[in-house]
C-alpha cells in the first residue's frame, strides 16, 4: 500500500508585496516551518496564512487577479486560520469605513489611514500580559485603526479610542507591524492559534530598532 509522506503543519507568508521576508525571518527565529504563498498550489500544508502589510489596493487587485482571494476564503471555511498585519486586517475586515470591503471575514470595522500620512507614522511600546511578560515594541506604518468588533471578536490590545490588536477564534489582525520588531510575541500567538507548538523565549536583541526611529522620516531639509 502506498504510503502519503505527511505534510508538517507550515505556516504561510502571503508572497505578493510588503514585508514576507521579515515575517519568515520572525517565523524561523521561533523554528516554525513557513514558506511563500504565491500559488495556490502553496497552501499545501499551510495550517495558517499571514497577510503582511504593504497597501491593501494593491493586494486585494494582485489577489484577484491571481484568484487567490477565492482561495483564501475556500481554505478559511475548511479550516485555514488568517492573521492579517496592516493592510491585511483592512483586507480582512467586514467593513471598511468609506470604501467596499474585501474579504469582509473577520466581523470588524476599520479606518484606513486613520493616524494620516505616512509621515505620521510611529513606534511606541505597550503592555501586553496575556501575550508578553515583558513590555512590546510596536511599529504604526501609515496604519487603520479598528474601530469596533463584532460579536465573537475579542480586543487583544485597546489603545485610546481603537483596537491596535483584536482576533475571533479563526483570524488574528494587528493594525502594527510586528515582523519589523525584535520581538516574537504575535507570530508565538498565531503559530499557537493554528494549533503547532512553539517554546516560549526565542527574542533577539535588535539594536536597530528605536522607539523614535520614525522621526527619521521627516524631511530632510
Ligand atoms: N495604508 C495602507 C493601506 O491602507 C496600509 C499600510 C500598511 O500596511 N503598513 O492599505
């Protein structure tokens, strides 16, 4: 009798723009399996897929094109669970203030460009104790905000008048950019969401990041 090789639980990087190499960095820091998702041939073994940041036009027309956005939602109701960064939760939510929305999954409403241009961007570090014992370096590149949850959803990170982080029991989204950080935190907790194992530990120093490292951005005279 022929035998099928078992596929080991991977997680996948959506590979059409933004940061994939930053959150595959992340992912092999923790020694998780995870690969590129270009193809629809690449959810092979996927048990997750993170939608990474970048400009969420852009993405939703390059899934389109390629049809993957059907086959993320065909993956999602047979189990596939979703992270969205940035763009990914504005591509994620059911409502998008203003505009038609995309996959429309995850039972929130979300502002995009809600902090203004990207010269409004920032960093800035947070407490968060159900996920990190020590405190969380966080990175708002031109970000939305969300602005409310449905039913079933449940706030993993309230900030002033908006959910920064929020998850229903199949989809994590973060409206910063954890992959641009040293710290492992949210890729532990969505690496645990899509049922693999992972130790806990695994944080690299990086002394490049900077709580005001955005100030960098202002014009240079
Ligand atoms: N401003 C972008 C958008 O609306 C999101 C930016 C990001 O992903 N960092 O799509």
């Amino acid at each position: 009798m022929r035998q099928e090789t078992p596929v080991a639980p991977t997680i996948g990087v959506l590979d059409l723009q933004g940061g994939v190499v930053e959150h595959l960095e992340h992912l092999a820091a923790l020694g998780i399996p995870a690969r590129r998702v270009k193809l629809a041939k690449d959810f092979e073994g996927v048990a997750g897929l993170i939608i990474p940041g970048g400009e969420s036009t852009t993405l939703s027309r390059l899934l389109q094109r390629d049809g993957l956005d059907r086959e993320i939602e065909e993956r999602f109701r047979a189990g596939l669970k979703l992270w969205g960064t940035c763009a990914g939760a504005i591509l994620l939510a059911r409502e998008v203030i203003g505009e038609a929305a995309f996959l429309g999954l995850m039972d929130i409403s979300v502002q995009r460009n809600a902090f203004g241009s990207q010269l409004d961007s920032f960093n800035r570090t947070v407490d968060i104790p159900a996920l990190h014992e020590t405190s969380v370096p966080l990175t708002f590149i031109r970000a939305p905000k969300i602005l409310s949850l449905g039913e079933g959803v449940s706030s993993l990170l309230q900030i002033d008048d908006y959910h920064a982080a929020a998850e229903d029991p199949k989809i994590l989204v973060t409206v910063f950019h954890p992959e641009l950080t040293p710290n492992l935190a949210f890729h532990r907790h969505f690496v645990r969401k899509c049922g693999i194992p992972v130790q806990d530990g695994g944080e690299r120093s990086d002394d490049r990041w900077r709580a005001n490292s955005w100030v960098s951005f202002a014009p240079i005279p």
